[in-house]
C-alpha cells in the first residue's frame, strides 16, 4: 500500500489499554496507518512518549493542567498540542482523519463520539458506554450523516465478524460470552468480602481497572447487552448471555432457520481492533493461533444473575429505555470507582446502582442535555449514597456496645 493510501487514525484514549493496544497494531502495520491524533485525560509522560514515536499532527491532553507540560516536550516536533473537552470534540474533524477510535473510559467518550459523527469521520467503537448511555441518539445520527460504527469489544467484534455475507438474514438470537470473572462461581457470603486486589485479577484479559471490575461484577456484560442492542438492531430478548470460562468462543449468531455461527480465537483484543480499522479487508498478522490441541473441551454454563445481580440491572435497564441505561452507567461508574478507593464492598456497588435506578427521574424520550443532566444528578446521588454508607459504618463501629 502506497503512502498516499495510509488510512489516518485518531485515537481517543491512547494511554489506556485498548489505546496501547492499538499503537501495537498500528506500529505492525504501518504501510497501511498513520496516526493523525493521539489524546489522553491525565497521563502526560505516556502520551508524550507516544507522540514522539508516532509523530501525529496532534494531540489532545484533557486536563489543562498537564497542557504546558505536553506542549514544552513537543516543542521541537511539529505536533499541535490542544487541552479540554472542547478541543478533544474539534480535532475530531480534521481532514487527514479517516477513522476515529473511541478508547476512552466511560461516558466521557459520548460527546467525542458524536463530534466525530457529526463531522462524518468513521468509528471504531471502544467506548461502550456511548451506546449505553446514549444509544437511541447516537445510532440515529450515524444513519443521518452515513457513519458506520465498527465495534472493538471482543463480542460484538465477533457477532460483526459472524454477520459478514449475512446482513441480509434476520437474526433469531445472539449469544455474548463472559469468562465469569475472578469469582465465577463464588456466592453471596464469599462475595461480600472480596477486596479489589482480587477483583483485579481476571483470569484471561489484560484490560483497564474499571473494565476489569466490571467484569468481575458481570456488569461489562450487562453493558455489552445493552450496546448489542444499539449496534445490531435487536430486542432485548434476542440477546441471551453464557458463562465460557476458557474465553475462545467470543460471541454466537443464530440465525431464523436455526444454524448458529461462532468466532472462535485466543483472547487477545488486538484482533477485533484491527478488524475494526481494516473492514472488510484482513490483514496478516502474526498473532498466535487457536490449537484445538491446547483445549480438551470447551464449557457454557448460565450466569448466577443472583450472586451478581448488575446483569439483572442492566435487562431491567434496557427493558425500560429511556435514560435508565444512563442511570446504570452513572451509578456505576461511581460505584466501581468507590470501590476501587475501599470506600463501598464488592457487593454494595449493586446496592448502589439499584437504588440510584429507582430515585433518579425517569424520562422516556431523552435528548443529549437529558442524558447530561441524568449523568450529573446520578453521580451526585450515587456519591451521597456512598458517603451516607461510610457514614453509617463509622457510627456502628464507634458505638459503646455497653449502651444496648
């Protein structure tokens, strides 16, 4: 492939792990990428470092006060340096972009998103929480402005990769696999002691803390439903999930008339990533291959919807639209973060979220500023609720067991 050919990529995201992850597969293919803009919210030495190998025409640090910093590092490349949320929405649209990969955590990736969208730029799709929080509204404007949003996360990379030549065929049902975390397996009494070093342990992927938690929770399946949902065009009941301890079975189609299609490889999230930048073409790679050898079975089993109720939260969630999915991600998004500060246990965070879904107003037809404003009025919440329960446990701890 000629140079003039080189697909431009921005990456959203680019210190986090899928973005690292994502530099790997660029840097392997470089006849075929260039990277045109690389952002991070607080990691400037990471990014710094990440400029100067790849020599973008920018990046984007989020927060300002690292901006000085970045910019005096870079002072010598000829690297445009940018900071905030505003300038991380505007550089989106520069022309060299071909393809913009959204890895950013949480639902600060849905207003970059939509101004990538909004200037016509294709999307690889990293940030679930986009189409969680606002899915009715960002699948409606890519169909406007003729966007195609190419899924990363490994399931619906697989559903995608098993619809190829299909899209034509209705789909009866779609299967998301889940590993079951750390403690598949583990109930109630074991769940309520767990402490985040555990947690943070997954058994076959190598991804961010807050993923990381999240899974351990089932709530990234729960998530992963939900975007389902948005991406593929189906109802909730369409959408089932299994428990796939050894992760090689990433996600299966079952067609009207019966006959199911599986993707199948090691679980390594480089290669839904560059799937997600090459469509539909595939390039060679030199990624270790699945040995049947190496597996003497390959076992399903249901998810313990009762020892991990956040699936249950996020059916509830997508059963009832509207901005109830914004309300799980806010909740959730604080909780997993109290968590990983030992302010709330492992399970309290299900307690957190369910209450946070029954207080905060429903709306049933949201616009961007609703989804805004029920992310802001749930975090808020979610945090009271947190500090009320520290509270409650520092007076039950202080109190003189001589007065009862």
């Amino acid at each position: 492939m000629s140079p003039v050919s080189k697909k431009g990529i921005a990456i959203l995201g680019s210190t986090g792990s899928i973005g690292r992850q994502a530099l790997e597969v660029v840097k392997a293919h470089c006849d075929h990428f260039e990277i045109e803009v690389l952002s991070a919210q607080d990691n400037a030495p990471l990014l710094i470092r990440q400029a100067i190998d790849f020599q973008p025409n920018a990046v984007v640090i989020g927060n300002h006060n690292h901006y000085q910093n970045v910019k005096d590092a870079l002072k010598q490349y000829p690297i445009k340096v940018f900071a905030g949320k505003q300038a991380l929405n505007e550089v989106t649209s520069f022309g060299g972009i071909h393809i913009v990969l959204t890895a950013m955590v949480g639902v600060a990736g849905l207003e970059p998103t939509i101004a990538a969208i909004e200037a016509g730029k294709q999307i690889a799709l990293a940030n679930k929480e986009t189409l969680v929080v606002a899915g009715s509204l960002v699948t409606k404007l890519a169909r406007e402005k003729g966007v195609n949003i190419y899924p990363v996360d490994s399931e619906h990379s697989a559903i995608f990769q098993c619809l190829a030549g299909e899209f034509h065929n209705p789909i009866e049902k779609v299967y998301l696999t889940a590993s079951g975390g750390p403690f598949r397996g583990k109930k109630h009494d074991f769940l309520a002691t767990v402490k985040k070093e555990e947690a943070l342990k997954h058994p076959n992927w190598n991804m961010g803390c807050k993923i990381t938690i999240d899974s351990a929770t089932l709530m990234n399946k729960g998530l992963e439903v939900i975007e389902a949902k948005w991406l593929f065009g189906l109802k909730p009941e369409q959408i089932k999930v299994i428990v796939h301890p050894q992760s090689i079975i990433h996600s299966i189609v079952q067609f009207t008339d019966g006959s199911m299609k599986a993707q199948m490889g090691l679980p390594d999230m480089k290669l839904p990533i560059l799937y997600a930048l090459t469509y539909p073409q595939r390039l060679l790679t030199d990624f270790p291959r699945f040995d049947f050898a190496d597996f003497s079975q390959l076992s399903f089993e249901a998810p313990d919807i009762v020892s991990f109720p956040n699936l249950k939260l996020a059916y509830d969630a997508i059963e009832k639209g509207g901005n109830m999915p914004c309300i799980l991600n806010a909740a959730n998004e604080i909780a997993v973060a109290a968590f990983l500060k030992d302010k709330v246990g492992f399970l309290e965070m299900s307690d957190i979220i369910a209450q946070c879904m029954q207080k905060i107003s429903f709306i049933n037809e949201p616009n961007l500023q609703d989804f805004i404003n029920t992310d802001i009025e749930t975090r808020k919440l979610a945090n009271s609720l947190i500090v009320k329960r520290q509270n409650n446990y520092t007076l039950l701890n202080n109190s003189n067991p001589e007065i009862f």
